[in-house]
C-alpha cells in the first residue's frame, strides 16, 4: 500500500521516492523495489524468513508479507500493545520491526505482567525474553496495574508488575497506567463492585498506593495514567460523572491536584466501533461511506475526531492546551470483531484485510498533529497478535498467532519463500575440496588392488622380442 509521489522522512530518515510506483486502490504491485529503497538495498528482511537468513536466534525480526507499507512517521511516538496470545505463548518472538514496514518498534504497551491462570511455569522466560528484548532494542514499556473486582487477584498482579518493573529498570519503563477502561464495569459487573471502585474511592485509593510503590523503587520521573475509553467524552462535560457507573471528572480532580502535570490523560478510540457508522442508502451489504470515514486519518475522520475532542476536554478541565495526552489503544478488526454490530458485519468490505490495511497504513503514516491544536504525545495501536478476551478470539493482531511467522496483511497468493544459505567461507571450501581429492585418491588406489587380487596377482608385463635378421638384412616382423 503506498501513496504518490515521495514519502516524508520519518525521524531523519532518507525519504523514499514513491513515483511512478504502480499500485491498485492502495495495494502495492512493487513493493519489494521500494522496501529494498528503504532498507538500503536489502529487501530480504522483510519478504524472507529470518529462519532461512539465521537469524531466529535473535528472536523475531519481523513478520514475513509482500506488502510494504512504508516507514513509520514519527515512530517514537507510536507504540504498539503487547496482547495475551503473544505475552503467555511467544514472549520471545516479539517483531522487532513493525508489521509491513521497516522501522523498528521503540515502546510496548503491556496490559499485565502475568496471569494467574497461566501457571507459574513460563513465567520466568517470558519475563527474560521481555528484558532482553528491551535492552537489545531500546524499547520503553507503558506497564499495568490492572485494577478489577478481585483485590486478591489485583495484589498479586502488582506484586509481579512490580517484579517485572525492578528488572527492567527506569530506563526501559516509560509510563504505569493503573486501571484500565473501568467505566465499563457498569455494564458487566455487580453495582457493589462498580459503587466500591467509584463512589466509594478504590480506585482513588488504589492509585495513590502504586505510584507512592514506584516512587520508592526509583521510577518517581515516570508519568503515570489511567486507561479510558471515549465514551467518557459523549455524555457529560467535561467527563462523564455519574454515581453507580463513572466518576471521571471527580478522579481527574484528585490525579491532577496531587500529581499535577505528572498524571497523563490516556484513552482508547476505537472509529471501528463507532455507533453512527451504517450501511449505505439501499444497501445490505455495501459501506463504502462507512469506510471511507472511520478508516482515515485526516482531519474529519472519526477517530481523529475522537481524539481532538479528548484535547479540547482536556483543555476545558485544566484550562492548560498542552498537557500529556496518549492514546492507549486504537485498532482494525479482521475479520470482523464479534461484538460489531450486526449491519455492519453484514459489510464484509468493512473488516476485510484490504480495509485493515488502509487503516493501519495511515495509523504509520500519521504525523500525529491536528490543524489548530496539540496533536497526541504518544499511540499505541492494538495489537500485535490476535488473543482471546473472555474467551472469545479478538481479530485485532497484525500476526494471527504464535505459530507462523506471515503478516496478516499479505496478498491472497503470498508464499513465504526460503531464502539461500549465506556463502561458504574460502577456508571451508578448502578443506572441502582437499577432502574430495584425498577420497579420489583413495577409492583409485582401492580400485588398483581390488583388480589385483581379483587376477591372482599383478598382470604380465609384454616384453617386445628382438627383431630377427634375415640374409639380406632386411628386418622379418617378430612374434611374441
């Protein structure tokens, strides 16, 4: 998927040169030409398997496609999230460049250091593979404090985040959310749950306990968060505050009275879900409008709408235009989530692998500004790999699961080829050609004896006799 004439720099990058690149609605018919542009010359990396290049030792380089969708813009700011599937199953196979493209990946954002569930037995090499992939790379992790109706379950979550963070260190941790989308629980939960984490302040109580924790062990320069989702921005202003299902506005006064400009406003926008979206007029099965809205990242699309209506909450709740402001999450469903509403999942166009990857080439090419206001400081889109979520798989990865290395965006035919070894050194190709000779030798001169033996002894040796001489001469022909 590429766009016309040249690509921006991303981070000092050289730009790549897009003209005269053939493509059909978005999809590249020459993409390995301009992955080797951007990769210096070496396309393999992304079209070959890092198996077949000897490199899986080092983990996972990247997610084998032939569909390039360039560098990434900005990609110090972008992140992407470190799902179940990959975290419990494939720790160590983390793509150390981002799906479809060449740029590597600079932060993760985790949703929990450990499950309960998942036994105690892989625990530690996950958490090793997650270390050394952070040092190897420079890559920074958002890590979680999951906030929940289980306190037991929530105590024992901190005590491995916390684990987990010690051995990571500052440098590798770039923000801890605590909680994550909990004005959701109204609707699947207890109320006394609900009425403990909100009106009777848990969560409030629960905060200040985590940060005062990190702060003890070092990462007192961390910003901290708590993982909204949108639909806080749509009913009440400027946050949702209703008693029984969220008090945000009363959270937001305590985090940001207390921490000031270390409390960092984080949500998740979803234009994939979005409730205004439809089928076209007369259609049953058609969404082309639908797409063509939720699927961009210019200035009217829906969740860059979303986003600049949390800066201007923000804005109206500190009265400060350029607080923090990270977007947790943001993703593309294929094939289609299940919790898509039914007319929309009757578009099949919608959740295709063709829409995903229009989405998620313009989540890589987003500068992350908007016209006339602060642009989000960081984004994470969701996610890596796809996982259950209350035991119902979620389509959202970009690499379907643990056991193959393909992109999920990829054409219909695409075939992981593998690549040629790497040349033999000269002094191997020395040796081998002495040993070759050496064996010739040997078989010859096994040959020789085998003829021998097989004759009684050494063959008889034709002696010519001496010419006789006639009366006149002249020589006579000798016989044997």
């Amino acid at each position: 998927v590429v766009s016309d004439g040249a690509e921006a720099p991303a981070d000092g990058a050289a730009p790549l040169a897009r003209r005269g690149v053939e493509s059909h609605r978005g999809f590249c018919l020459s993409c390995r030409k301009d992955a080797k542009a951007d990769m210096g010359g070496d396309a393999s990396l992304l079209f070959g398997s890092a198996k077949a290049m000897g490199l899986e030792g080092r983990g996972m380089l990247q997610c084998n496609s032939d569909m390039y969708l360039g560098r990434v813009r900005n990609s110090s700011s972008k992140g992407i999230t470190v799902d179940d599937t990959t975290l419990r199953f494939c720790a160590g196979r983390i793509p150390d460049l981002w799906p479809n493209s060449v740029s590597q990946i600079q932060t993760l954002r985790m949703f929990r250091a450990w499950a309960p569930h998942w036994g105690d037995d892989q625990r530690e090499e996950a958490w090793d593979n997650l270390v050394s992939y952070a040092s190897q790379n420079g890559v920074r992790f958002l890590m979680a404090a999951p906030v929940t109706c289980d306190k037991d379950a929530d105590a024992q979550d901190w005590e491995w985040t916390k684990a987990l963070m010690k051995r990571l260190g500052p440098k590798h941790v770039m923000g801890l959310a605590v909680g994550n989308e909990l004005e959701l629980l109204a609707s699947s939960s207890p109320i006394t749950c609900v009425q403990d984490i909100w009106d009777h302040g848990r969560l409030w109580d629960v905060f200040q306990r985590r940060v005062a924790d990190i702060d003890e062990m070092g990462f007192s320069e961390v910003p901290i968060t708590t993982v909204f989702t949108a639909q806080i921005l749509y009913d009440g202003y400027p946050f949702t505050n209703i008693p029984g299902r969220v008090l945000a506005n009363d959270f937001f006064a305590n985090t940001t009275k207390k921490y000031g400009r270390r409390y960092t406003f984080t949500f998740n926008v979803y234009p994939y879900f979005d409730p205004s979206l439809k089928l076209d007029p007369e259609s049953k099965h058609e969404c082309g409008y639908a797409i063509s809205k939720a699927a961009c990242w210019g200035p009217h699309c829906l969740g860059v709408e979303a986003m600049k209506l949390a800066r201007k909450r923000i804005e109206a709740f500190t009265k400060n235009s350029d607080d923090r402001m990270w977007i947790g999450e943001v993703g593309w469903s294929s094939p289609a989530a299940i919790t898509l509403r039914p007319d929309m999942q009757a578009c099949n166009d919608f959740s295709s692998v063709r829409t995903l990857a229009e989405f998620y080439q313009g989540f890589l090419k987003w500068d992350l500004e908007f016209q006339d206001m602060k642009g989000p400081d960081h984004i994470f889109y969701f996610t890596m790999r796809n996982a259950l979520n209350f035991g119902v798989e979620e389509s959202f990865g970009l690499i379907r699961n643990c056991e193959i290395d393909e992109c999920k965006i990829k054409s219909e035919n695409f075939t992981e080829f593998e690549a040629l070894p790497p040349p033999i050194e000269a002094r191997w190709l020395q040796l081998g050609f002495g040993v070759i000779a050496g064996s010739v030798a040997v078989m010859t001169a096994l040959v020789a004896l085998y003829v021998c033996a097989s004759r009684g002894g050494p063959p008889p040796v034709r002696k010519p006799q001496k010419a006789a001489t006639d009366s006149s001469g002249e020589d006579e022909e000798g016989v044997e």
